[in-house]
C-alpha cells in the first residue's frame, strides 16, 4: 500500500482531529445557501447541491479503487485536516464543494443560447471552469497534499482528470441549473442522492467503512 494511503487511513474518521475553525466555515456555508433562498434563487441552490452530490459520488468509486487494489486510490488527501472523511476528501475541501457549484452558475449567462468563443456558454464554461479546477489540484499535488499514485492520473496525462475529475460535475450541476421547473431539479437531486446514500450505505454494511 502507498505511503499516502497509509497516512490517509490513519486518521481516517478520526474525531480527535476536530478543529474549532469548522464552525466558521460551515456558517459560512449554510450563509450562502440562506442568501440564494432568501433571494428565492432556488435554481443556484439546486445546482450547488447537484455539484456536491457528484464530487461525493466521485469519492465514493475513488475509496473503492483503494479498497480493492489495496495499493491506493486514484487521488489521496494524507495532508494536515480536521476531518478526513474519504481518502481523498477533507472536510476542509468538502466544504468548498458545497459552495462551488453555487459560485460557478454564477458565471453563466442568461441567455443560454449565447455563445463564448463560438462555443455554447454552458459548455465553454463546464470545459473552462474544469481545467480551472485541475490546474488548482496541480498546486495542491505539487504541494504534496494531494496525492496522485497511477500514471494514467498525472501529470501530464491531466486531460482524464478534466474529462472524469471535473467536467462531469460541471455538466451535471448546469444541467440541474437550466431545468426548468423545480419539480424536475429536486427530481434530479433525489436520484443524485439516493445512489451516493445507497452506496455509502450499502458499503459500509458490506466493507465495514463505518
């Protein structure tokens, strides 16, 4: 097993870790979805929750690859945290999920048939804002707190962490953001949440994750 994994399972769902700083961030959190309800934004809102529930879809299939390689997941997050709740998501980077995708449907245009570069918006901005976030991990995997282990998943070979890593999160999110009834948002959320909940559930009864 990698050194990263190791370090990551040692403290893995350690509650001795906790930090007061959490509270904070997660005011801060909770602020920014008040502010999108209270300004009856209820589409940001659902994009937010869409984004969340595909980075923790992601983590869920990341700790799997650990689980049955038994080498390392495909990213690792051993570094310093309050919370490490996957082995590749800190509480700490948790929380900035859940806001992100609010900040990113902020980006968009109103008109979605608007075109950037001669590309549709919706699509510029999901292909955009993905390398943006990718070369934000390459900082963090230079720093040596996000650790990548497969070759296929690394630099320079960063294209698959666009194209799965990112892209998907951003597709999913606008999609969530353009529909246009409420009933159908909450629809998309539902089945979003009910797969990542069945599975984390499913797996802590049969892999023992709890």
């Amino acid at each position: 097993m990698s050194e990263a994994s190791q370090a990551a399972l040692a403290v893995l769902r350690d509650p001795s870790r906790f930090q007061w700083y959490l509270i904070p961030l997660f005011v801060i959190v909770i602020y920014i979805y008040a502010n999108e309800i209270e300004k009856r934004n209820f589409s940001a809102v659902c994009a937010g929750l869409a984004f969340y529930g595909m980075d923790l879809f992601n983590e869920i299939w990341n700790a799997l690859v650990l689980q049955f390689t038994g080498k390392s997941a495909v990213w690792t997050a051993p570094g310093q945290t309050a919370y490490l709740i996957f082995v590749g998501l800190n509480i700490e980077t948790s929380l900035m999920f859940a806001i992100l995708g609010i900040a990113f449907v902020k980006m968009l245009p109103k008109d979605r048939k608007a075109r950037v570069l001669g590309l549709p918006n919706r699509w510029f901005f999901a292909v955009f804002n993905s390398i943006l976030c990718v070369g934000v991990e390459l900082i963090l995997n230079r720093a040596g707190v996000l650790v990548w282990y497969y070759r296929w998943w690394n630099w320079p070979r960063i294209w698959l962490i666009i194209l799965i890593g990112y892209l998907p999160f951003m597709v999913v999110s606008f999609w969530v953001y353009d529909m246009e009834k409420i009933r159908s948002k909450l629809a998309a959320l539902i089945a979003l949440y009910a797969v990542d909940f069945s599975a984390i559930i499913a797996l802590a009864v049969i892999l023992n994750w709890i």
